[in-house]
C-alpha cells in the first residue's frame, strides 16, 4: 500500500502525531467520528474512499495507542484555492485543551493544502463549539470569518438544522507558517 511519501508527521506537545490517514484507518476514523458525538456518521465505506482517495487533504490525530481527533476535507472541484472541512471531531478525553484548533492548523499545513488561500466549512447553527473553533482558528490566521446562510433548513429532511458556511481567508501566507 502507498504512503505519501511529502506529507510530515510531527509530534506535537502532548505526543500526539498528526498525519494523513490511508486506508488502513478507514474503520478507526469511522470509530472515531462515532464516538465524537455530534457529527452525522456516514459509512464505513464513505471513511474507505476519504482515507484513500482523499487522503492528502484528511487528517488524524493520534498518541500510541488510539486516534484522538479526525479531520475529513476536500478541495471543491470548481474552487482548488479552498479547502472544505466537511468532518472534524475530537475526541472527548481530547476536548478543551486546543487539539481542535491544532488540527486545523496541522491540516491546513499539509502539502495539498499549500495553495489553499480558503478554508470553508458548514456548522450547524447550534454547535457553539464548532462555531469558537472556527472564530479563533480564523483569528489564529488574522483572516475574516464570513458566516452566511447555506444549507437551510428546506434542504435537509425534516428536523435536522440549517448549516451556514464558514469562510474563512484569504490567509496570509505569513500567517500560515505561524500557525
Ligand atoms: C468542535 C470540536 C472539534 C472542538 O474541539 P476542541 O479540541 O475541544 O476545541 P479547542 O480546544 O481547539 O477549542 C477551540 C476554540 O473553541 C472554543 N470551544 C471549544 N469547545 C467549546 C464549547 N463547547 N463551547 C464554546 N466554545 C468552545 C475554545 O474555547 C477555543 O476558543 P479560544 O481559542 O478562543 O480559546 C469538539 O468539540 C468536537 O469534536 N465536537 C463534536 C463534533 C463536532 O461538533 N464537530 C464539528 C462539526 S463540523
């Protein structure tokens, strides 16, 4: 199996590593998103395709023994300066203490996302915590956060909350390195 050969793995404060998953992952982030809470589970086989096809622009956060957050983006086809980041979870033994932020960083970091100038994202309108992660990973980067209606309620089925997109950019390569 191919391991991308440019993408770092570094070892951060509290000895977790962050790198890009393969597909060998794809059951334990599938775990992972589960046991986040929160997040809409897809598929086992959707977690396959992420950490194979989509491996360089996903992220996992992991110490010796288990994954400790999970980072699911891509870049949208028509927009290759952005990067979306569809699913992040951290889990909660991990929560509070930056790792959600430190991801985001980490992520934004990795080798497929060196010509982003974009990060977006969708938050549900009660996700307080996914709403400060964004805020103060945008304040991180001195980039704007735009916050306007997306997904609304009449897109989803019934019962499931309108998701506003998060825009946050352009990101000062300066910034970037700093992060
Ligand atoms: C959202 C989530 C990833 C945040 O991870 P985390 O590691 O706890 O976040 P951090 O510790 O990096 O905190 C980042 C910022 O958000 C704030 N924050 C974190 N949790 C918060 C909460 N529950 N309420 C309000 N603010 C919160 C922090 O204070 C921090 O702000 P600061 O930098 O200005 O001090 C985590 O709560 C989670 O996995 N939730 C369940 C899944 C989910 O909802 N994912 C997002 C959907 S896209």
């Amino acid at each position: 199996m191919s391991e991308i050969k440019d993408t770092p793995s570094f070892v951060a404060r509290s000895s977790l590593t962050f790198r890009a998953p393969n597909q060998r992952d794809g059951v334990a982030v599938w775990r992972a998103v589960q046991q986040a809470g929160t997040l809409e589970p897809n598929t086992a086989y959707f977690y396959l395709i992420f950490c194979s096809d989509f491996r360089e622009t996903c992220l996992i956060a992991e110490d010796d023994k288990a994954i400790a957050g999970v980072l699911i983006g891509y870049h949208p086809p028509n927009d290759p300066e952005t990067a979306f980041c569809w699913q992040i979870g951290v889990l909660p033994a991990w929560r509070g203490q930056g790792l959600g932020k430190r991801m985001l960083c980490a992520w934004l970091n990795l080798p497929a996302n060196r010509e982003v100038n974009w990060v977006t994202a969708t938050v549900a309108d009660d996700n307080a915590a996914s709403d400060q992660l964004f805020r103060s990973f945008a304040r991180s980067l001195s980039a704007t956060c735009s916050v306007e209606p997306h997904f609304t309620a009449d897109h989803f089925p019934a019962g499931h909350r309108p998701e506003p997109i998060y825009r946050i950019g352009p990101i000062p390569k300066a910034a970037r390195k700093r992060v």
